[in-house]
C-alpha cells in the first residue's frame, strides 16, 4: 500500500468572481511555493509606479528588470523563512523588529542578531530588545564618523599614515571611487587591486613601445597623432581628386559651392563650418599643394606633418597620393603598438576619474608597485569590513526588518487582492489617491504613463474611465512643478456633466493636493439610474436641437432676407389660392394632431382607474427597458483586469467589480446624518411667477371635470349608453290576474 501524499489545506474566498486564497497564518504564508500560480490573482508587476514602499520593491527585484514575479516573491519568503523563528510576527506588519523573533539556529540569524546588538550598542541602547528602521539610520549617522565604519571603505584622511593617503588619493584620480559611510570619497580593495593590475598593464605596454620601431624618432609618436587627427580630411581629398578623373563634370560640385561660404554677423565664417570643407581645390589627379590654397582650419597641422615626414618624401611642395600611403605605411608598427594600449581593469565605481594613467608618470607607478603599499592598504580595508557592523551584514538586517513590515502586505497585493476589497481598513498598492469631480470622489485611481498606450486595453474593462493630467506647483526654490496622469474609474451617478477640459481635485496617498484637467474620456454605462433615465434626456437633447435648428434657419432666412432688400421692391401680389391652401394644410395638421390627442384622451379614460398605473407602466418599460437591460449587462461585466494590465500589471482573472463595489468605489455627495434642510431658497423670492398658481389651478381643473365625466358615463361606449338608454325609457309590465275559477255545488240527491 502506497502513502498518499496530501497538499497544504489551502482557504480560499470567493472575492469579486475570483476564488482567492486566504493567507491568515505563518503556515500559510511559508507554504506559498505549493500553491498553483495559476491560484495567484498576479503573476507580475511593475516594480515602479506603485504606491507601496520603494525599497521593498527594490529589494524584490533581484533583477533590475523592473518586474516583481512569482519567482522573486517566493525568494523573499524563503529568505525570510530562514531567518525568523516563525512569520506570526510579519501579519502585524509592526515597524519594530523583535530581536527575539530572529532564527538563531541558522548561520545566517545569528550573524542577523549579533549585528543588530552592534547596531543597537552603536546608538547606546545595548538593552533594547527590538530594532527599526530609525535605528539603523542613526547607526549609519554615527558609523560615518569612524574610520572602520564597517562598509570596507577607507577616505585619504589624516587618521592614517600619509604614504596611503598619497596611494589613496593616485587610485581616486586614475581609477575613480565610491562614497565611504562618512560621505567622503575613498577606494576599496576591490579598485586598489584593479589600479594595481593597471599599472602593471601599463607598464609592461609601454616597454613594448620602447622596443618597436621608430623611424622618426622621438617625433614618432607626435607624427602617429597627427596622421590620426587628419586621416580622414586626406583620404577624402584624394577620393575627390579621383572623382574628378572618373566624373569631370562633376569637379564643380566637388569643390566649394559658394553659397556654403557666408560669413556670420560679425564678418567671420564660423570654424565648425569651414572644417567641414575639402582641404584644398579638388582638380582632377592633382597633388595636395602645401604652398597655397590650404583649408586654413587644417593647414597648420598638414605643414607640420609635413616637416616630421619630410624624409621621407618625394616631392616636399606638394603632397602626392603614393607619399601619403607611405607616411602611412611607415608609421603602420608603432600604429599597431600603440593600438595595443590597454585599458583599465574594470571596476564597480560610483566615482569618475578625474586624470589618465599616464599622468600619474612611469616613476610614480614604479614606486607605487615595487613597495608594501597594497598589503597595507588590504589589511587596513579587511579591518574595517570585519567590524561587527559590516555594511553587508547591515544591509541584511536593513532587508530583514524591511520584509518584517512590508511583505505581507504585498502577498496581500500581489497572491491575493484583499487589500483592494477591504474598503473600510486599506488601500491596494496600484490605487494612487482620490479624485474630487462633479460632487462625487473616485477612489480608484491609477498613475498612467502613456495614455494613448493605456486607453488600448483599459477599454476592454467596461469601465467609465476618466483620464486626468495633474500639476502641482512647487516653492520657487524647489524648481519646477510636478506633473502626472492618472485614470479614474467612475461608478456611481451620470455622466452629464462629465466632459473633457473639466477641472477636479486630486489628492495623492501623502495628502498632497493637485489640479486636475480631463483629458480623455472612455464612455462606458455608468450606473442604472443612469440608464432609467437616458432615453428621455436623448429625446430632450433631440428636441432641443431640432428647435435650434429650426429657430437658426429662421434667424438666418430673416438677415438673408434683410440684406437682400438693398432696393425697395415693387409689393408682391397676395395669391388667395395659395394662401388658402396653407391655412387648409394648417388647419387638417392640427386636426389630424387634435384627433389623435382626443383619442388617446378617450382610450385612457375609457379605463378603470385600477388599469392607469399599468399603462404608464408599459410606457416606462418600452422606453427605458432596452436602455436598462443594456446597461445592466454591461455593469456587469465591469473588471479592473484590463486596467491593471494596462499599467503593466499581468492578472490572473477578471475581478469583477460588482454593483455594490461600484457604489463603494464612487462616493456621492450626502448630507450628514445631523445636518438640517432649509428647503426655501431665497433666490426665488425675486422670481414672480404669476403663471404658477394659474397653471396649478388648471391642471386641478381639467383632472376634476375628467373624473366627474368618467363618473357619470360620458367617456362610455356609444352601443353601452344606447343599452342603458333603452332599458331606461322601456315601459314597466304588470303582470295580469288569473281568471277565478267557476264554482261548482253539488246538489245531494233526496
């Protein structure tokens, strides 16, 4: 019989349409690399943008790629799993670390604490039994005044010997350096070594150049530069010269156009511009002439070329193509040489160098190399690194108390999203702030980067998307304003008033204030009161517009009208025929209007009273319902899945956004439970609307009249009333005696 193998008793919650797990406890938590990936409502996000701690991010990303994936988080939960006794203590997510909650039973937990006691001891609180963050900023505070410090970097100070002061300072200038924790430029052994390795690089390179060939002497290395800095102005002169043999019609555009040499304001061409130029007039197979007509940009260094080389030409007037190749020629071993120089070992720097290594002198780095100086300077590095505090050993406790407070809010933000569905406690790490437009505020709110970028996917979410871009001005010393994009998801009330160019009020996580513009907007249904009511606003605008249309040609016929009539016109004659036959149209066009007025009165009031409410029902329903159906599938298939991976997220399910949470993610304005209404506005007071009572009073009127003819039968069918009628005036029957019986007597017989 085999052993079954039984999977952690994973909790999960059904939230927003998706089943997410339940990380309640440490058991949870340390069995997270059981659970399925395809169970993670995330499987990556960015490791910028996000409104959660930054170094916790950044310690996340192992990478640098800007992502956080599965892999990495379930490092961090290993790391920690090793280094705490149990993570009960990471729910809390308290700022203070206790120093009991730390695994001594592992290599790694021991130096943890015993770093975190040289810490505590450096800040003179040896008896304190927790360790935060503050603590460690105030132990590198101090730490920075030592000289072993515990980072392995060691400043020229005076606090040691001069001779690696000097040496300290020669690596700082050729090999560049790193910031000590006292904020001071120094090395490490990591570049002391790395400078060592350069001069002997240097050194054994410049023997070889010693040894090569130089067939002009000490003036050698002078003509091999000058022969680099005008290589390529040579050569193109003698491809142009070639040209012109090739191409004769060519040779005027090969030379200098004249409407290239214009001289600037002051009278001079500009020197960028005349380099540019050929080096001397093209003609065709001509030598390079060194007596005339030389670009005066480049023709000091061609004279003094040509007096190093001299020897070596065959004609010193005049530069010809076969003496060119052989300067070059001549100088092609010490080129290669000289090619050969190498560079200098490479190292980790924050430091640029400030000379090259062939200022520091060959003397200088013979001296630096044949003594003790970099066993002196490694013993001294090795001292400061193995001080109880050593920088790597306090970055670990950095990392340990940083996880300590903010993991598990990020497994809260990242396995599962309980944090966004908590909306009384927290916020989710991707919600940026509250927006404040219209009298409503928006709490889901999303820093965006590229907004043409972003509206491709979000669009898929079914969502009313409001895309802001905020300013907010800074002090004039602080330099320029902050500027960002965010996306606002609207999910309560209408969209009336909701236009692009609407300014609102945007309020970051930190409290901080910020002016708003709408800059796009993605219509979407937003709510179904919303929905109840936009069939008859449609028809409102409609008949609005069609009167406007309508009142602006008329308006526009009058001035045409008006402008046209510059002479007075002879009146024209009144046609009674065809007048007539306006008014007739006139008139059976509201007769056909009063008639179907008149029947659909009498159809209603040939109903009881109970039947009314049930055809303006049937009103209600075939006008609004397609709107509300609509609107009620589309809100229900809203999901924040699409916006989230239009920021760069990569979510594992839709997580629907349901009515309820809609109204949660969307406030309008309420009154408070104690406040009182005064419903007379005193604005009315200057409005006299006479009409009003008037109005009311008619209304009452016709209502009134209406129910007395309803009451009395007049709105009765005509076969109904002829019915009544004739029972009404039909004459009343009696009914007629029966005839008595005769009567019989029966005489007895004697």
């Amino acid at each position: 019989m085999t052993n079954k193998i039984v999977g952690y008793p994973w909790q999960f919650q059904r939230i927003g349409g998706l089943d997410q797990v339940v990380l309640a406890s440490a058991q949870d938590i340390a069995n997270l690399a059981q659970l399925d990936p395809k169970l993670w409502v995330a499987l990556s996000c960015p490791s910028a943008g996000l409104e959660f701690n930054d170094k916790t991010l950044s310690l996340l990303d192992k990478d640098k790629d800007g992502r956080i994936r599965i892999p990495e988080v379930l490092d961090a939960v290993k790391w920690l799993t090793i280094r705490l006794n149990q993570l009960d203590s990471i729910i809390d997510g308290n700022d203070d670390l206790p120093l009991s909650a730390i695994n001594i039973d592992s290599p790694e937990g021991q130096r943890l604490l015993i770093t975190a006691k040289a810490i505590l001891a450096n800040i003179e609180q040896p008896d304190k039994n927790t360790i935060c963050i503050n603590d460690l900023n105030q132990s590198t505070i101090i730490n920075g005044k030592n000289l072993f410090n515990g980072d392995g970097i060691i400043p020229p100070t005076d606090k040691i010997d001069s001779d690696l002061q000097v040496f300290i300072k020669d690596a700082l200038n050729v090999m560049g350096g790193i910031k000590d924790a006292s904020g001071l430029d120094g090395i490490n052994n990591k570049i002391a070594q790395a400078f060592k390795q350069s001069l002997q690089d240097w050194l054994k390179w410049n023997d070889s150049v010693s040894n090569t060939t130089t067939p002009l002497g000490d003036d050698t290395a002078e003509a091999w530069q000058l022969v680099q800095e005008l290589k390529d102005k040579i050569n193109d002169y003698f491809l142009r010269t070639e040209l012109a043999s090739y191409a004769p019609q060519a040779q005027g555009a090969l030379n200098v156009d004249e409407k290239y040499i214009v001289p600037t304001d002051n009278g001079l061409l500009e020197d960028s511009a005349l380099a540019e130029l050929p080096l001397s007039k093209v003609t065709a197979n001509q030598s390079l002439n060194l007596n005339a007509g030389l670009n005066p940009i480049w023709r000091v260094r061609v004279l003094r070329l040509v007096s190093l080389t001299k020897p070596f030409m065959t004609n010193t007037q005049a530069l010809s193509h076969s003496d060119w190749q052989n300067i070059q020629s001549m100088l092609s071993p010490y080129a290669t040489t000289i090619a050969s120089k190498p560079s200098l070992t490479k190292v980790d720097i924050t430091l640029a160098p400030t000379m090259t290594i062939e200022k520091l002198g060959e003397k200088r780095m013979h001296e630096i190399l044949s003594g003790d100086i970099f066993e002196k300077f490694a013993a001294l590095a090795e001292k400061d690194s193995t001080t109880p505090a050593a920088t790597a050993d306090i970055a670990d406790v950095e990392k340990l108390v940083i996880y300590h407070k903010h993991l598990y809010r990020l497994l809260m933000n990242f396995v599962s999203f309980y944090d966004f569905f908590d909306l009384e406690n927290r916020t989710a790490a991707f919600q940026a702030g509250q927006l404040f437009i219209d009298g409503r505020c928006c709490t889901l709110c999303i820093s965006v980067t590229d907004i043409a970028k972003h509206t491709a996917l979000a669009n898929y979410s079914e969502l009313f998307l409001i895309y802001c871009e905020c300013t907010r001005k800074n002090p004039p010393e602080n330099g320029v304003n902050d500027k960002k994009t965010i996306v606002a998801a609207m999910t309560a009330g209408d969209s009336d008033f909701l236009l692009e160019g609407r300014n609102g009020v945007f309020i970051d996580n930190q409290g901080n204030d910020w002016d708003a513009k709408v800059v796009k907007i993605i219509t979407k249904p937003i709510s179904i009161s919303q929905a109840v009511w936009d069939p008859y606003k449609r028809i409102g605008r409609f008949i609005t517009e069609q009167i406007n249309k309508w009142a602006s040609s008329k308006d526009s016929a009058i001035v045409a009208s008006a402008n046209k009539a510059t002479v007075p016109a002879e009146p024209a004659k009144f046609d009674i025929g065809k007048s007539m036959g306006i008014f007739a149209a006139i008139g059976l066009a509201l007769g056909a209007l009063g008639t179907a007025i008149a029947t659909i009165a009498s159809s209603l009031f040939q109903l009881h009273w109970w039947q009314l409410p049930f055809v303006f029902l049937g009103l209600f329903l075939i006008i609004s319902g397609p709107s509300v159906i609509l609107a009620w599938i589309k809100l229900r298939q809203r999901t924040i899945g699409p916006l989230l991976e239009a920021s760069g997220w990569a979510i594992n399910g839709k997580l629907k956004i349901n009515f309820f949470l809609g109204s949660q993610l969307t406030s309008k304005a309420r009154l408070p439970k104690n406040a009182s209404r005064n419903l007379v506005d005193p604005m009315r007071k200057k409005q006299h609307n006479y009409w009003l009572p008037f109005l009311i009073a008619l209304i009452i009127g016709i209502g009134v009249t209406g129910g007395w003819l309803w009451y009395t039968g007049y709105f009765d069918d005509t076969n109904e009333k002829q019915v009544k009628t004739e029972l009404s005036t039909a004459p009343t029957t009696v009914d007629a005696p029966k005839p008595s019986q005769p009567t019989t007597t029966l005489q007895a017989t004697p």
